[in-house]
C-alpha cells in the first residue's frame, strides 16, 4: 500500500471482509523509518528561514521598533514590520470555505490584544541567524494592566439562548431535590509532537504551501484572500500532519507572514513555530465557567435543567466553546434552559481542542449528575439510565441510532459496578483506597461534502485522491480498505493520495466528521472505475469478454471475470488495459453533506458512550491514580477496531490529562503564559496512564453513510473528567468542580489509610 506513488506498505492476506477487521496502518512503517515528510521536513533549494518577534505585554501599544541592528546582522535578508510589510487582507468574515482561526491579520495596527503577538519577522539564511536577529528587535510599548484572570464571574454581559423548552424556573423550584453548583475548565494547550510548520515557495504569481494543516482545501481558500491572489494560484500540500486536535484547522498569522516572506525576497520560506510560541499564538481550549442547576423528583426523574457557560474569548475574535452542545438531548427532561455568553480577555484567540464545547460541557452536566445520584442517595448508573431519552426531546427528531443504555449496561457489567458500595472511602485493595465513578458521553455524527477520484492503471494498481488529509488517525489505511473491498486488490497494489489541495475537493479533518464523509464517495469512485473497466473488457477486441454484456461481467481479487465463472479463470485487469492501449480508467465519486440527505434530514444523529473510572488514593503520601478505565462507545460501524481502539485509547489518556494535569497559567502582570513548555505544561505520560478496557457497539447507523460509520475522535474523551472526578469524591470525600484535581483539594480529605 503506497500512500506516495514511491513507497509501498505491504500487508499480506485477503481484502475480502477486510471492512471492520483490525488491520495496521498502512502509514506506520513510512513514519517508523523516518520516511514521511512533514511540513518542516521539506527543504526547497535555496530556502531561508523566518523566525516571527514576539511582544512582550498583552495589552497597550506599541510605540516604537527599531530593527536597525537586526539588519544589520550577518545572514539577515529582511525584518518585516507594519512600517514595510505588503499589505495582508482579512479573510471574508462567515466564509465557511474559508475559515481562520484569527481574523486580525498580523502587523494590522500597533495595538496590542495579548502576549506573543508577531510584531515583526526576520528573514535569514539560517534558523540560527533568523533566531538571533529576532532577538535584537527592540520594541518600546505604552503598556497596560491587561486582564487574563481565570475567572469570568461575575458577568453582566449579553446571553445568548441556545436551547429552550418548558418552564425551568417554575420547575426548578418545585423539585424536589435540587442541584446548584458551578464548574470550571482551565485553559488547555494543544501540544502535538509537531509544532505548527509553514514552507511556502513562489514560482511567478503562484504559492505552494506546504503546511501542518486539518484542512488543505479551507487552507488553500482561505491563504488566497489573505494574500489576494486567485486560489487557483495557492496549492497546499500537507502528506502528513504530526497531529493538531484542532489547533491545526484553519490558517494562523505565521501561515501568511511566511507567504509574504517568500514573495518578498523571492526564495522559499520556512517558519517553524517554537514550543512556546504554541501556548500564545496557535490557539487553545478556553477557560470555562458553567453554572448547573438540575432538579429531580424524589424517584429520580428529572424535571429541570438549566446551565448557564461562560467562555473566555480574545479582543479579537468571538470564540464560543460551545458547552450546551450536548446538554439538549442527552437526558429526558421536559424544562430545560441553556445560556452562553463569551467574557473578553487579554489571550490569544481560542480555538477548538477535541471535543470542542460538549467535552468541557459534560465535565459540568456529568459533574452535577453524580451530586444529584448523591443527593437522591441512588446508584448513578441508575440515575441515568432512569433519564434516558427515546428522541431529542430538543427539536422533537428521533434518533438516527442510540445505544447510551446499552453503553451503560455493557460498561457496568464490564467494570465489575454491582461491586460498588456507595459510602464514601469505603472501598480498599492493597492499602489504597479505591474510588468508582461513571460518566455518560455523547457527540455529534455528520458528513460532509466530499469529492475523490480512483484509477485502475496499467500497471495493476489501484489509486484513490482526495483532498483530504490524514492528521494521524488512520485515513489512508480507511480508503485503502475501501479500494481492496471493491477492486479484491491487497494493500500492497493500491495507492492512496491525500494531502494536496488540487486533487478533488476533501472534507476538514475534524469534529471526527473525515472517515463518515469519504466512505460513500470513495465507494462511489471505486465502483464507477471497475464499471469502466468492465466497459473496456466487453468492448475491447481480443479479450476473452469482447461483445460480452458488461452486466455479467466482474472484477474480483484483481481479475475480470464472467459472473458465472470463480474469479481464478479471470484475465488481470491490467491485461485487459494493455490490450486496450490505454493507460488508465478512472472514475470520480461525490458524496454530500447529510444535511442536504433526505434520509439523514429530520433525524438526530449522535455518537454514545459510557465511561466507568477507577482511581486509587493512597491518603499517607497524598497520591492519586486513575489505575482502570473501561469505555463503551456507540458510534455506529467501525471500518478499521484496530486503529479505532487506538483513537478511543487515546482520547481517554488525555481525558486524564484533562481532569488531573492540564492548565496553561498566566502571570497577571504582562499576560504571558508562565509554563509555556513541556517540562511545565504537566501532560499524561506513561506511567500515568491506566489500564484502559474498550468495547465498541456494533449499530451501523446508515442514515449517515452507506457504510454506517461515524466518527470516534472525540467521543473517546467526553466523559472521561467527570468520571474520575467523581471516582475521586467516592474515594476521598472531596467534590472537584474546578479542574484539574490538585493535591491542595485532596489534602482536604477526612479519608485515612485503614
């Protein structure tokens, strides 16, 4: 399997049934050995390198730069500033083909909105030159307090309603048993291996870009309004992304200042964001603020809901989390109220982290789910699956496919639940006292539009290409299995392409919508180039199938063949082209989005899933461990349970993270991120991370695709938070409602070793 026309992965065994089995990646050796390039791998003949100055307030002006000894230094080709810098456009605002992550281009005006903004950029004939240059920039600022507090209440701002039904306050106060408690997110840090790279390389009025992007198409359309060329003009390529959980989805400021820098000296660029510059200047999932008011009759059944989020947000751009994302539908509940508003700070802007708005929104609703199980003095496994819904009670659909029951059921079982006994610190093992909790979660299933091209070639090979690109999880192994399913070839005969945005228009790699939306098209284009084989087979003299009604004719396991005959009689393929005299048949495939799919329209379409924690407390040295996880996921048909187990696995360690670890800090006097490195930003690592038990569902839902595939990206991590935090009140007594769990909050436990 070639994921370039140069380099092969072979897998051995039959294609037949290979949708749904526990394949490798096909990409796994390429990046092994060192072969995969990344965007910071390529190195163009007669590349420079640019190294962005950063500011060093997060609020006021700035009043003077003298770049004078920069310039001047050995290697410099040019320090771009606002005084000298062609001008950059902003992107058309609302273009959902176009989309930026921060709409004030750089360099547009001397105010100062956070720490790190790019003031200036350094061209030079080395990183090392480039690096040292950028550090002789000398900036005078009229500097002011800038605000990059934590919290956001109290907030007498403007609300928005997102979802409505019934009467809440009346509800509310008739329950009979109530909950009202406040939870919080820090701001986290996207960190991926790969640090965000751009090289961009001019050849007359065209761009390349090679970029470390989750979408090379909104890329390439969004770079040529900022640079105001034609987008046929701008190419992006991105063969392969070191991940970028949604930091990476649409340009940054460094993407065009590279792009200007090229065309200004008129040699390829290369600009390779640092670590730190990760924590000011690429994005991040903001602080979060959610008031949860739920009541319950005294059997349990809720009668009320209301959640009232606040988010943080830059002075540029209005970056909604989103936290109500699942808080509409998950529950039956027939008064129901939910509210946001943004709260403005001295940051970079937000952007969306796995699991944008429902991950931190369950931490809050499963958080206050488990009080209210408390409360009613119910197991809460039971609480929820008492409140499970049977539509989305939120627009009245049914849904395309739920299984949270079953989810639950499946996890209690597997966990060993019924073993639970509910006082708290009340279970032991080993001399460490054990803590159980549980979490439902959910998040949305889509598919967009996708277009993809497959040929059957001369040389006995088949080749998908779409312009769409792999981030990591396993989308070139995805169409390679679709290719083997229809064409019989194996893995070590097909080509996949991905990753250049003049090749048929791909989705986005993000909100886990990729794999839904390339499988119809893919099939689609498998199915239209082994039709025209077949056509070439029954119309080409000399071959065994010449005036044969194509109808009865088949490819299977690579060879044409009567449908009445096995397979072995058939003639290769490729035979059958060479004796055509052709080079190739190919086919285009389309899919479109499923809000425009009658079968999908007026359907609720969600993933499920359950997750069961353990954590263990050991009270003498005041350590915390989540030691177990088992997670039941329903998200409809798995194309590949090999690399979906790892997706789920995955997803679960930095739920670890999220709830114990994670929280980018900020010094109050200037806004800078103050453990803007990995040695500070504490992250799950090894040792840390527990045993993890995963269990898929097997409901292919196919309203969303012919396949019955959704995606498993994000679902992996909702939930994860509020079951260890609830897992940690059962061991220690102590309610976490503001992330992550600190040993300062668990010293406060009357908990002591038996």
């Amino acid at each position: 399997m070639a994921t370039q026309e140069s380099t092969a992965a072979k897998m051995a065994g039959s294609p037949h049934g290979i949708i749904g089995r526990p394949v490798a990646r096909i990409d796994g050796p390429l990046k092994t050995t060192g072969t995969a390039e990344y965007a910071g791998d390529f190195h163009l003949p007669g590349m420079v390198h640019a190294v962005p100055v950063q500011a060093t307030v997060a609020s006021g002006v700035l009043r003077h730069l003298d770049v004078s000894a920069a310039q001047a230094m050995p290697g410099v080709l040019e320090v771009l500033h606002r005084g000298n810098i062609e001008r950059i456009y902003r992107a058309v605002p609302n273009d959902p083909n176009a989309t930026v992550s921060e709409t004030r281009p750089a360099f547009e005006d001397d105010r100062l909105y956070y720490w790190g903004q790019y003031i200036a950029l350094v061209v030079a004939e080395t990183p090392e030159q480039a690096t040292a240059a950028a550090a002789a920039v000398k900036a005078e600022y009229a500097a002011e307090t800038p605000d990059v507090r934590r919290e956001l209440e109290p907030f007498a701002g403007k609300w928005h309603t997102v979802s409505e039904r019934g009467k809440v306050d009346d509800a509310l106060a008739a329950a009979a048993v109530k909950v009202d408690q406040t939870y919080g997110t820090p701001v986290e840090t996207h960190n991926p291996i790969e640090l965000h790279a751009t090289v961009a390389a001019w050849e007359g009025d065209r761009v390349t870009l090679y970029e470390s992007t989750q979408g090379v198409v909104n890329h390439r359309n969004a770079m040529a309004q900022i640079l105001g060329v034609p987008r046929e003009h701008v190419t992006v390529i991105t063969r392969f992304l070191g991940s970028g959980f949604g930091g990476k989805l649409f340009p940054w400021a460094h993407c065009a200042l590279a792009a200007v820098a090229s065309r200004r000296v008129q040699r390829p660029v290369k600009l390779v964001v640092t670590r730190t510059m990760m924590f000011s200047n690429v994005g991040h999932r903001p602080v979060t603020e959610q008031r949860f008011r739920l009541g319950a009759g005294a059997d349990g059944k809720l009668v009320a809901l209301q959640q009232d989020a606040l988010n943080h947000t830059s002075l540029v751009d209005a970056y909604d989390e989103g936290c109500g994302e699942a808080t509409p539908y998950l529950y039956s509940v027939p008064n129901l109220k939910v509210a946001s508003a943004l709260v403005q700070r001295n940051v970079g802007s937000p952007m969306a982290m796995r699991g944008p708005g429902a991950v931190p929104g369950l931490f809050a609703m499963e958080s206050a789910m488990d009080e209210l199980a408390v409360a009613l003095k119910m197991d809460p496994v039971e609480l929820r699956l008492k409140n499970d819904a049977v539509k989305d009670e939120s627009n009245g659909n049914p849904f395309s496919s739920r299984h949270l029951r079953e989810c639950l059921e499946t996890g209690s079982a597997k966990f060993g639940w019924s073993r639970r006994t509910a006082e708290v610190g009340s279970m032991r093992r080993d001399g460490k006292v054990l803590g159980w909790g549980v979490a439902a979660a959910s998040w949305g299933a889509y598919r967009f539009a996708c277009a993809t091209t497959v040929e059957l070639g001369a040389d006995g090979r088949a080749r998908a290409r779409c312009a769409t690109q792999d981030i990591g999880t396993g989308l070139y192994t995805i169409f390679a299995q679709v290719l083997a399913e229809k064409t019989g070839l194996p893995f070590e005969r097909i080509d996949v392409l991905l990753g250049d945005s003049s090749m048929p228009e791909g989705p986005l790699s993000g909100g886990s919508w990729s794999t839904a939306t390339v499988l119809p098209a893919v099939a689609e284009a498998a199915e239209g180039a082994i039709a025209s084989m077949l056509a070439v087979a029954s119309s080409t003299p000399g071959t065994p199938f010449a005036g044969a009604d194509a109808k009865t004719l088949r490819l299977t396991e690579g060879r044409v063949h009567r449908a009445s005959e096995p397979a072995a009689q058939g003639v290769p393929f490729e035979q059958i082209l060479k004796k055509a005299r052709l080079n190739r048949v190919s086919a285009d495939g389309r899919s479109g989005s499923a809000f425009e799919d009658p079968k999908a329209r007026g359907l609720s379409m969600h993933s499920f899933g359950a997750q069961f924690v353990e954590v263990e407390w050991e009270p003498e040295i005041a350590r915390l461990r989540v030691s177990r996880v088992v997670t039941v996921i329903d998200a409809g048909r798995i194309i590949n349970p090999r690399a979906g187990a790892n997706q789920i696995k995955g997803a679960v360690v930095m739920g670890v993270g999220m709830a114990l670890l994670e929280e980018t800090v900020y010094d109050p006097r200037n806004g800078q991120p103050i453990n803007a490195n990995l040695a500070d930003y504490r992250m799950v690592t090894c040792p840390d991370t527990p045993q993890i038990d995963v269990t898929f569902l097997d409901y292919p839902d196919y309203a969303l695709n012919s396949y019955g595939a959704r995606g498993i990206g994000e679902i992996g991590l909702a939930g994860v938070a509020p079951a260890i935090t609830s897992a940690v009140y059962h061991a220690t007594g102590v309610r976490v409602r503001r992330l992550p769990v600190r040993i300062e909050d668990l010293l406060r436990s009357e908990i002591r070793q038996a």
